[in-house]
C-alpha cells in the first residue's frame, strides 16, 4: 500500500482551491496513478468555507476518513483548526500564515502565532508558510495556490514529480500566467525544502 | 482540461472529470439531440458545460423555465424517436412529477433518460428526498453509478435500456458521485447528426392517442403495458453486470450489499481493514433484482445494507428474504446499525460494521486540550451575501422602512424563496422566516396574507419567478391578497453559478433571445403596483418600501441591478474610509454587513481586493465617513 496518499486541501471560497486539486489530480492520472477528488460547489461557495479531499492509488471512495490524511493543505489559518480532524500524528500540515477575516464574525480571530504554537505543541510536522508574500514576491497575491500547490510536490512522501505537476499546470491556466506560476510553485517548493 | 475535449475526445482517452462532466461525455456519446434542464445543485455543471458544448456536439440544448417544462420538452422529443435527456436536482423531481408520472405510462421512441442527483447532509438544498422512490412510485428503471466512470458508463447504457423497453430511464446520482472528480475512459460516440444545421428536427411524432393520451379509457391499458414491461426489465436486471459481487472471502457468513456512493465507502473499509465480507454492489437497482439478490443471501447468515437516505434496498431485500424464507440477520438503517439520515463517509460505514463485527482498535489520540480549546475559539465562516451583492440593499431598505413605519420586526413576515437571498436569513437581515420550495415565496403571501393581520414581505429572484412565481402571483391577484413582492431581478440565475433565464436577452446555447419583462408581466397578472428600482439607491428603496408597505393590494417591486459575479461586468474603483470624519457608530459593520467592510483593532477596514465600488455603504454612514474611489 505504498502508494497511497491523501490530501485534505482547505481555505476560504474564491481562493482557487478546487483548480489546484484538479491539477493534482490531473497530475496523477497523467502519472497512471489512480486518483479520486471530492469538491464543494454551491451555496457554500459565498465566501464560506470550502475543502476538497484528494486521494491517489486504490481507492473507491472520494472521502478521507478521520485522521486519514498523509498531507493537510491549508490556504488559511483557522480552516487549519476546521480540518484537523483528518490529520494523524504523521500527517504534514502545510499552511498559509495569511488570515482572511469572517465577516460578521461571532467570535475575534486567534492570534495566528499561538495557532502555529499550539499546532507545534500537538503534531510533529508542522510547516507554516507566508504564502501570500510567496505570491507577492512569483508576481501576484493570485498565485497563491500555486506557491502551495509548490509546498506539497517538496514533501518527500507525495508520490508526484515536480515535472509532471508543472505540466498539469500548464495545461490548466493560461499561457500568459505560466512564467509567474511556474515562480509560485518555485518559491513553494524551495519554502517547504529549507 | 479544456472542455472541448469532451466532444472531441477520441474512444480510449482519458481525461480527470467532474462527474457533471462525466455525464455530459455519456450524453455526446449515445448521440443524444436534444436536453434540457432548469439548473440546481449538485446537478448545475451538466447544464453548464453543455450550454457551452452544445453547437459543437450537435445537440440542442435548453434551461427551461421549470423542469417540468424541461421534463416536457424531453418526453415530446423522445415521443418523436430522438434521444433526449433531461437532468435536475432531486427537488426539481417534485416539480416535474405530474409530467413524469404520465412519461413513464405513454412510453418513449427515442430513449429518454432523465438524470436526477439527491444531496444527502443537503449540502444546498431544503430536504434530502432519495430520487429512488420516484423509480418505484412511476415504475421506471433506475441507474445508481458510484463514480465518474459508471456516471459517463450508465448515461450511455441508460439510453440502450430505455430504447429496448420504451420506457423512460433514471439516472440517480449523490452530491458525491456528481462533484467527484475522477479518471474517465471515454467511449465510442454514436453519430446524432444527419449533416443539417437543425438536425434535431429530423424527428417524427406519429399520432396514436391511445399511446400517447391518456384519458381514463386508455389510461388504464397503458397501467397494464408498464407493469409487463417492469417484469421484462426484472429479467435485465437479475442478469445486468451492473449488479456485480466483489469477493474479498472464500467463507461466505458475511455480506454487504450497497449502492452508489455508500458503495465506495463499504469498499474501502473492507479492502482497507482486510474485513471477510463480501459485496454485492447493485449499479442498477429497481426493478429490484430479486433473483440476483437471493442467490447472494442464500449462504450467509448476516447482511450489512448499506445505502444513502431511505432504507430502500433494504426493505426489498427484508421483502426477498420473507417471500423466499431465508434465514439471514439484516444489519442496515431499520435496525440502527446505520444512521437513518444524513450522508454515510468512511468512518460511519466502519462503525456500523464494527458493531457487529468488532474489528477496531482503540488507536484513538485524543485530541488535546490546547487543540480543543483553539477549536473553540476560532470564529465561524458561514456563506454571506457577497459584497456588492444587490440583494443586501434591498433587505437593509425594507428593515429602514419598517423602521420608520414604526412597525416591529414582529409585525412583518418575510417569506422567501430559494435563490442567494436565502442568505438574507442571517443578522443583521434576518430576512427569511418561512420557506418551502421553488416560487413559494408567493404563495406563502397568499397565505399568510389571509391567515394573519401581520405584514407580508415575500422575495423571490429573477430566474425562480419564472419559474414558479407567476401562477401563485395570478392566484394573489385574483383572491384579492395582501403583501409586497420582492422581484430581486439580478439578471442572471447566481445561485448555481450563473446561468441565463427568459429575463436575460441570451438563451441556454448563447443565441441572441428575446427577453421577457417581469415587469410587463406583473402588470397583466393585474398588479396595481408595479415599480422597477435601482437597489443601490437606498433613499428610493426605502421610499418604495414605504409605500409598498402601507398599500392593500399586492404591490410589485421589481429591484434590478446585476450579480457582481457576472463575467465581464465594469466595476468601480473601491470606496475609500475617512477616518476623520468617522463616528464609529458601527452601521456600516453591524447594520450593513458588507463583508469587505471589517472593524479591526476599533478601526474601519475596507478590504479593496472585496469591494466593487457599489457605493451603498456610502449611502449608509451618515457622517461622510465613506467615499467613492477613483
Ligand atoms: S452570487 Fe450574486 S446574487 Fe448571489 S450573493 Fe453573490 S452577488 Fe449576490
Ligand atoms: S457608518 Fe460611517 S461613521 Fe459609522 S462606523 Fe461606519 S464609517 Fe464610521
Ligand atoms: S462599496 Fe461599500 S457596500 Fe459596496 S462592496 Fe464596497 S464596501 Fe461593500
């Protein structure tokens, strides 16, 4: 069962999270992998929470379960918090250090150190990354999703090639972006890899 | 993946697809002429992808007004010999029935194949009604595909099936199967076209109203030719691969049986705890296979059913182990090894295997105190109305008019309709008190008009009035009822992602269309009351209101103004914040609730990547604290 791998990949609505999966995913079938992805569509879109699960080799069932994921993907600080339930001693958790305010909030923010700081305190691998600056820095905050999409193709264990993600990019966003993204995922990668 | 790929694409491909996408292949592959829908989620993306691919795949493609009209439009098609399909959300079967109850007795030439996706957990929708019921209460044939594959695969196969029995087919898919993305093996196309533009009108309807009429003197004949053909199908399915076992163990004590996404959970929690069941996984699922079913059940002694919302399969087979005397324990949804409602995952099907079968450890970190605590703490981020959202001004205003009515929260019912401003429900709106389906927003005036001395406000969109609202509108009319309507008009249908409806002067292939007036309408249903506004003037919205309000009849008030999420819209330069000038009285955060306005450390933030320059907030701070950008 050694190729197996799930990724749980949360944020914000709009953040493009369902086109990094895809490319992911994409990645993986070009790979002959198997590969399945479950996403969020519909009301909960308008700025609402949104995940989606990957899982790579074998399975049927789009779901992660419970503390069933290899790699947490998160693209904002408290929906790190929301997604913790698929995340076991072992799991990697990747998040963007950048935080997107609620509207009409029922409680205050956290102070997003002490989230960093209570991860550490609990799990073993965890790796925050200012990935909104990452972005700034390829060329646009837009390319956020590729700085992250470049944190998990430098996790050891993910079963892609850098290669064949890059291509699945490619294939997925516009020729005009392709340089800024090609950075994006770059400084994601050299982030995670120091 | 670029979409075209879909028509293109050559037998052996494979492309990574979205189950919506997924169907559609299965669509342009059985050579289908023509398809229509009104959109609902999780279904959306079939009308979506098809609006664009339609010239290209030589199918005619429409977004009816309703899904009965687009249940019509499919069955006349399929009378006439073509191919047809029809798809919607497991509500929008509700509005189709009356048609659909009738298709399955006159039959179809061309197969007809109407796909219907349930939301189990009602990810966005108001109920969780399983599709499979429907199957049984018309008596057609229905298809449960698990994953992307099986959607593109049983599309097709659906249409063989409906032309060999002349009977419309279902098509039944979950939230799971229609938004999962998965590799797709693409297959033969079998050619729709005959080289004319309008192809589709090869079509022929050869009169015969004892088929196809169904007065009580032939109704009752066309009764008896369903039933012979449900039993000549039982056949098919006691036979069908679709209805497949998958051994994991030679000692046959336990089995499993399930169906569509319910299937991929119990596989994998059998294949990944190494469980010694085996599972009959039943792809197509009514008629029920009975046969297939007993031959399954004979050896074991106990059977896991496992199968989203209604104990449906489990019913039938309690009904097969009655008639045919077995002696087998049935664990599923009646006995409470499984939830009876809500969608199933991986961890819910282990435990109710667990229970009977004792295979977990208790490997369980719990989860830490300081995590706890932090889970606690953060704040919750539901969806809202989006900034710039016309909507949002619309319920500020009614709230202002109320207000200065003199009028209590109380005294004024808000009944709403299915569309964004469903989101309206949330403070500091709270502009949603009663709802039932697609266009009840006016009925429910009606209603509540006569039942009550309260204040009716009933809101509804563009695209649902179309759908549903003028009938309730003529009944209010006439019945001499009292509320004000709301027509939110925001030119598109936002909800499931933007696509057109009659109001908008596109149609469902990107033809040019003629746009029919809401207005015009209103007016010949017979309203006195008739006013088009511009929700982003906020003095004209209260001063309508007012006046709405304070009338006795129905009073129409048609607010017009785009979704901001429509491609290609010219925005405005973001406002900009005084601090100044600032009171810090809170409107703009507490009463309005932009959500690209914040209040961060006492101070007001606009968030300038958010915000679309709609320029009601302005109108809303009282001390020139907020101003137009340049
Ligand atoms: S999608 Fe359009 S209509 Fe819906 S909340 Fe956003 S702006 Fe309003
Ligand atoms: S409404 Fe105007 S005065 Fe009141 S808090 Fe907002 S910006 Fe300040
Ligand atoms: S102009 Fe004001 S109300 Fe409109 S989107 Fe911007 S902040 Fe929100």
């Amino acid at each position: 069962m050694d190729n197996h791998y799930s990724i749980y990949i949360c944020g914000v609505g709009g953040q493009g999270i369902i086109k990094t999966s895809t490319i992911i995913g994409e990645a993986a079938m070009n790979q002959g992998l198997d590969v399945v992805m479950s996403e969020i569509h519909g009301m909960s879109q308008r700025g609402g929470s949104v995940s989606t699960e990957l899982k790579i080799g074998g399975y049927n069932s789009s779901i992660i379960p419970k503390k069933g994921a290899d790699m947490l993907l998160s693209f904002e600080p408290i929906e790190t918090i929301r997604g913790l339930d698929k995340v076991n001693s072992e799991t990697k958790i990747v998040y963007n250090t950048h935080p997107i305010i609620p509207s009409s909030a029922n409680k205050p923010y956290p102070n997003v150190d002490n989230i960093t700081k209570t991860l550490k305190e609990n799990f073993k691998h965890v790796l925050p990354i200012n990935g909104t600056q990452l972005a700034i820095d390829a060329g646009s905050v837009l390319s956020l999703n590729m700085v992250l999409l470049g944190a998990v193709t430098a996790d050891d264990k993910f079963p892609l090639t850098k290669e064949s993600v890059i291509e699945a990019m490619k294939n997925n966003l516009k020729p005009k972006f392709h340089e800024m993204n090609l950075k994006a995922i770059e400084n994601g990668y050299k982030s995670i890899k120091n | 993946m670029n979409l075209k790929k879909l028509v293109t694409g050559v037998s052996g491909e494979k492309e990574f697809l979205l189950g919506n996408e997924a169907a559609v292949r299965g669509v342009i592959e059985a050579g289908v002429s023509i398809a229509a829908t009104y959109p609902g989620t999780p279904s959306s993306e079939i009308g979506n992808v098809l609006s664009v691919l339609a010239k290209d795949a030589n199918i005619y493609f429409e977004f009816s007004t309703n899904e009965k009209v687009a249940m019509e439009v499919a069955a006349t098609a399929a009378a006439s010999g073509l191919r047809s399909f029809t798809f919607m959300k497991h509500v929008g079967m509700n509005v189709a029935s009356d048609s659909f109850m009738t298709t399955a007795y006159s039959g179809v030439n061309g197969g007809m194949v109407i796909l219907s996706a349930d939301d189990p957990s009602l990810f966005s929708s108001q109920n969780e009604q399983d599709t499979r019921n429907y199957a049984r209460l018309a008596n057609v044939p229905i298809l449960e595909p698990s994953n992307c594959q099986e959607v593109k695969d049983m599309v097709k196969y659906a249409f063989d099936l409906s032309e060999q029995f002349n009977i419309p087919v279902i098509v039944r898919t979950t939230t799971r199967v229609s938004h999962m993305r998965g590799v797709v093996e693409f297959g033969d196309v079998e050619d729709n076209s005959s080289n004319n533009e309008n192809h589709w009108k090869r079509g022929h309807f050869n009169k015969d109203p004892s088929k196809y009429v169904p007065v009580p003197a032939f109704a009752g004949d066309m009764h008896v030719t369903l039933w012979d053909k449900i039993h000549k199908i039982e056949d098919s399915t006691n036979k069908s691969d679709l209805n497949r076992e998958i051994e994991f163990s030679t000692d046959k004590k336990y089995g499993l049986i399930a169906s569509s996404s319910a299937y991929n959970y119990a596989y994998d929690v059998v294949k990944f705890n190494g469980l010694d069941v085996n599972i009959l996984k039943l792809g197509f699922s009514y008629p029920f296979p009975k046969e297939r079913v007993v031959e399954f059940l004979k050896d074991l002694d106990e059977v896991f059913i496992v199968e989203e919302v209604d104990p449906i399969i489990e019913r039938d087979t309690l009904a097969c182990i009655g008639s045919e005397n077995l002696n087998v324990e049935v664990h599923g949804k009646l006995d409470g090894t499984f939830p009876i409602y809500h969608e199933f995952n991986s961890d819910i099907v282990a435990d109710g295997l667990n229970k009977i079968l004792n295979f977990k450890k208790d490997e369980d970190i719990a989860f830490s105190q300081s995590l706890e605590k932090l889970n606690d703490e953060i704040p919750s981020r539901v969806p809202v109305l989006c900034a710039g959202c016309p909507h949002r001004a619309m319920y500020y205003g009614i709230n202002v008019a109320i207000e200065e009515l003199g009028l209590k929260p109380s005294d004024v019912i808000f009944a709403s309709d299915i569309g964004c401003y469903t989101l309206g429900i949330n403070p500091p709106y709270n502009a949603a008190d009663y709802l039932l389906s697609m266009g009840s927003s006016v009925g429910d005036g009606c209603g509540f008009s006569v039942s009550t001395d309260q204040k009716v406000a009933s809101f509804i969109g563009d695209s649902t009035f179309f759908h549903s609202g003028i009938s309730p509108l003529i009944n209010a009319v006439h019945n001499k009822h009292n509320f004000v309507l709301t027509v939110l008009d925001n030119r598109i249908t936002a909800m499931t992602g933007g696509q057109p409806n009659p109001g908008i002067p596109v149609d469902g292939m990107g033809d040019e269309a003629p746009e029919v007036s809401i207005r015009k309408l209103a007016l010949a249903c017979g309203c006195d009351y008739v006013r088009v506004i511009n929700p982003f003037n906020l003095e004209q919205v209260v001063k309508t209101y007012r006046e709405a309000l304070e009338r006795d009849d129905v009073a129409v008030i048609i607010s017009k103004a785009p979704c901001t999420l429509i491609k290609g819209l010219t925005k405005k330069p973001p406002v900009k914040f005084i601090e100044s000038n600032c009171n810090k009285c809170d409107k703009c955060v507490n009463g309005f609730a932009c959500p690209a306005i914040s209040k961060i450390n006492g101070k007001i933030i606009i968030n300038e990547s958010q915000c679309d320059g709609c320029g009601a907030c302005i109108q809303v701070c009282k001390y020139g604290a907020l101003e137009a950008g340049r």
